[in-house]
C-alpha cells in the first residue's frame, strides 16, 4: 500500500515545478540569444557558395576573354604598324 504523506507530494510537486521552471529558462535564453544573433548579424550581406562560385567563374572568364582581346589588338596594331 502507498502511504499518502503530503509532504512528499508537496516535495514532488515542487521538484517537477522547478524542472519545468529551469527548462523554460533554458528555451527562453536560447531564443534571446538566437534573437541577438539575427539582429546583430541580419544587416550583413552574406552570399551562398553556389553565388560565390557562379560569379567567380563569370570573373575567370571575363578575364580570359580581355586576354584574348588584348592579344587580337596587339595582332592588329603589328598588322597596322607594319
């Protein structure tokens, strides 16, 4: 048989209350700082690999393709100045 003693229902009680106090602290806590995170860092202008990669192929070509202008006009000025 189960002795019905209030004091160790009280005590129970209060432990789980506590438990479930500290748990919502810890959400809570979480949350703020989650929060301060995205105000701290929101306004910054972050790419995705995928963009970074995408423009850094643009740039290669972009500079292959000068290259190859660069080396035509030189071939066209010999061909002029000659």
């Amino acid at each position: 048989m189960q002795s019905d003693n209030p004091l160790f229902a009280d005590l129970a009680k209060l432990v789980n209350s506590a438990a479930g106090t500290f748990a919502g602290m810890g959400r809570e806590a979480a949350e703020a700082a989650r929060e301060r995170f995205k105000e701290s860092f929101g306004g910054l202008d972050f790419v995705s690999r995928e963009e970074f990669e995408t423009v850094r192929d643009m740039a290669a070509k972009a500079r292959e393709e000068a290259e190859q202008l660069k080396a035509r006009i030189a071939e066209l000025e010999a061909k002029l100045g000659g």
